[in-house]
C-alpha cells in the first residue's frame, strides 16, 4: 500500500477535515485507529503464531466504516463531486479489506493450528466469535480423522492428539514454527537485548532500524508493542 | 520393507501442485491400515511370548522385545503417515472453500471420500456461521483493493442492471468498467470476470 494513502485514511476514518490531503500531521499517524489496525494486521500476518485479538480496535474500525458509508449515501443524494466520491470510496474499500483480511489472517492460523489453540494459553488469544468457530472446527475435524484413520487403528493407538497410549505428551500435534525468521523493527531503542537464554547473542535494538531475527527470541517484545513485524 | 507403502501415501501429497487434490488413494490407504493391524497381532503375540517365559517385561531385553519395539515404532510410523496423509487433504479441503466457494465442482467432488465431503460441508457451515456472527462476510475482498472501479467482461448475458443511477446493458462478452462493490456480486456469481487487457 502507498505510503502517501495513509493520510486519506486519517481524514476518512479519524479526522473531520474536509480535504483528506491537507491533513499531513505526522503526529497523528502513530495514533489513528487505521494506522493501527494497519500495524495489527501488518503483525498478524507476519507472525507464526497467532497474537492477541484486537477487540476494541476492530469493533471501532467497524463503525467508523459504518459512519463512512452514511457519509457516502450523503454524497450520492447530494450529488457531490465524482472525484471526491471515488476518492472516499477508495477510503472505504481499502479500509474494509483491511478488517476483512485481518479477520481472515486469523481464522488461517486457526484452522492450521487448531488442536494445539485449542491445548495451550494461545486460546486466551481468540475472540469469542473465534473461539465459537474454533470449537466446531476441532469437532469436525476430530471426527473426521477418526471416522477416516483412528478407528481403524489397533487399541491403543486410537488417540487423536497421542501417537500411542504410551506417549507421555500430547505428541501429535501440528505447531507453529517459531524459529522462523520475521523483519522487525522498533519503534523506541529498546537497548541491548538478549537473543537466547545464555545471554551469547545480544542485539542492540535501534529506532526504526530494520531487522531480521527468530521470532522466538523477539516474541515477548511482538506481544508487548515494542517491536513491530513488518 | 515395513513402512514403505505408507510413504508412497505422501509421496502424492508432495509430488502435487501445491493447493491441487489428487484422488483419494483408498487401495493404499486400506493396505497401510491392515499393514497396522498386522504390526499389532505380531506386537501382542511376541509380548505374549515373554510373558509366557515368566520374564520382566520392564527390564527383559531379549530378541522378543526389540522385535516388539520395531512393531511398535513401525506401527506408530505408519499411523502418522495415515493422519498427515488426511490431515494435508484436509487442509486442501479447507482451503477450497476459500478459493472456491461453498459448492465443489464435479471433478473435484469425484476425488473425495464420503468423510472428506462430510467435513468439507461441515467447515464450511463454521465458516458461515463465524461470518453471520461477524456480520461481514470474509469471502470477498481477497485481494487489496487497488481502484474503486475494475474492468469485467460479462461471461453470460444478464441483461438491464440499474447500476448507480443509470442502467446498465450487461451482455455477454462485452467489457465494463464497474464499481468493484457492484461487479463483486457478479463475479462471485460467476456471471462476470475481471478483465485484465
């Protein structure tokens, strides 16, 4: 997306000025709930796993798309300038597919990695709606294995998340990669942080430096908004 | 060898373009299954054999108890490549009615087994029934939107559209410039593409 879009967004979906492109304060730019759904989802979709579910953000987002498709009803009864409309539109569609691919990004990691949400504190993560949808989707596909595969298998080695009744652990589920890579940058210094737990590798986080690390080692900072995936 | 017909199941998954479904393999399929009931005759025959010898099954570590282990291991195998087998076409399912819509068509029904269109079903009623509590449906907008206006060619003839203020003569073959939110419903109908010159 065009880094000079951002400031149509602003007016569209925070600002009241008239002319989208008059409003150029960079201050507003961290702060507006565009420009930080366009950071959660940026996160989202750059993380293995699957972060925090941004309820408030969203829910905001949602109406001030309502409030802006009002506006345009205005326009057309108006009969307001052709251009202005087309430009506000763009407005709209950009920022809808914004909370749609959000949206969708996470139903993805969901669906992907169902059995181990579903077994570890990453269910705090999801909506409520999610969790609806992630209920039903571990029933199905629970039943479905086992109509397939399980019951045919010899006693013992029927479990679903179990290779055999002698695993001690839940061993047969599909995880996330959390070693991989991610491009990440920081937002303020966050100073000389520690890559691994014996403290051999330590990086030097700088503002607005660019960098590529594990996930694994940056995830407490990806959590708590120091960092920021790009 | 023990093992091998099982790996052949995920040699297909893996030879296929990726997102692309070949035809549930129900003969190997079958084969691997009985190949694990055979593993677990031989692995409760053997265990019986030492316990008819009166030994420790803990600590005894004779010839019955590493061809026990083997059977073990190769029915564990043998069970993981089964799930990953069904797992990945799962995953491909799930992925079609994304890419697809809620109705398969023929050719790929005709690759399904009847627990794999089961589930295809069934996921996609969740996924309805998410987007119905969202009230927003996730299946459009794929893709960033890039312009307010597309240009689509109208696949079947669909006649007089009040499009806007003004209507609209949709008929096949000819090329429009729309508003993506009205061409949208269209081509998800497959009525109409986008038309990319």
């Amino acid at each position: 997306m065009a880094s000079g879009s951002a400031s149509e967004f602003d007016s569209a979906l925070g600002g009241t000025n008239e002319f989208p492109w008059t409003n150029d304060d960079s201050n507003s730019l961290e702060t507006t709930d565009i420009e930080l759904l366009k950071k959660a989802w940026r996160n989202e979709k750059a993380s293995p796993e699957i972060l925090h579910f941004q309820s408030d953000l969203v829910q905001r987002a949602r109406e001030q798309i309502q409030l802006l498709e009002g506006t345009m009803d205005e326009f057309e009864d108006n009969n307001t300038d052709d251009l202005l409309v087309s430009i506000y539109q763009m407005d709209l569609d950009r920022a809808l597919f914004l909370v749609r691919s959000y949206l969708r990004i996470r139903i993805f990691k969901i669906e992907k990695f169902i059995a181990h949400i579903s077994r570890s504190h990453l269910w705090n993560r999801l909506s409520d709606q999610e969790r609806n949808f992630a209920k039903r989707c571990i029933d199905i596909m629970e039943k479905h294995l086992q109509q397939c595969v399980l019951s045919r298998l010899p006693n013992g080695y029927q479990s679903f998340f179990k290779q055999s009744v002698s695993s001690v652990e839940d061993d047969m589920i599909p995880e996330p990669q959390l070693d991989t890579f991610v491009f990440c940058k920081s937002k303020g210094a966050v100073g000389a942080f520690q890559l691994d737990d014996i403290g051999d590798e330590i990086v030097d986080l700088v503002a607005d430096d660019l960098y590529v690390l594990r996930y694994k080692s940056i995830k407490a900072l990806v959590e708590s908004g120091q960092v920021d995936l790009v | 060898m023990y093992g091998r017909r099982a790996s052949r199941l995920l040699r297909e998954i893996t030879c296929c373009e990726p997102g692309q479904i070949t035809a549930f393999n129900s003969d190997t399929f079958e084969q691997v299954c009985n190949e694990c009931n055979e593993h677990h005759q031989q692995l409760l025959s053997l265990i019986k054999k030492i316990e008819d010898e009166q030994l420790d099954m803990e600590t005894t570590r004779n010839e019955e108890h590493y061809g026990a282990v083997i059977h073990h291991l190769s029915l564990l195998r043998n069970k993981r490549c089964l799930m990953a087998y069904m797992y990945n076409r799962a995953e491909i399912i799930q992925s079609m009615r994304w890419k697809i819509g809620p109705v398969l068509p023929k050719e790929i029904h005709e690759k399904l087994n009847y627990s794999e269109e089961e589930y295809f079903k069934n996921h996609s009623t969740a996924i309805e029934s998410y987007m119905s509590e969202l009230d927003l449906d996730l299946t459009v907008d794929m893709i960033p939107p890039k312009d307010p206006y597309i240009q689509v060619r109208v696949l079947y003839d669909i006649g007089d559209v009040l499009l806007g203020d003004h209507s609209t003569s949709l008929k096949q073959n000819s090329v429009h410039s729309l508003r993506r939110t009205d061409a949208e419903k269209f081509i998800s109908q497959g009525l109409m593409e986008e038309f990319v010159g």
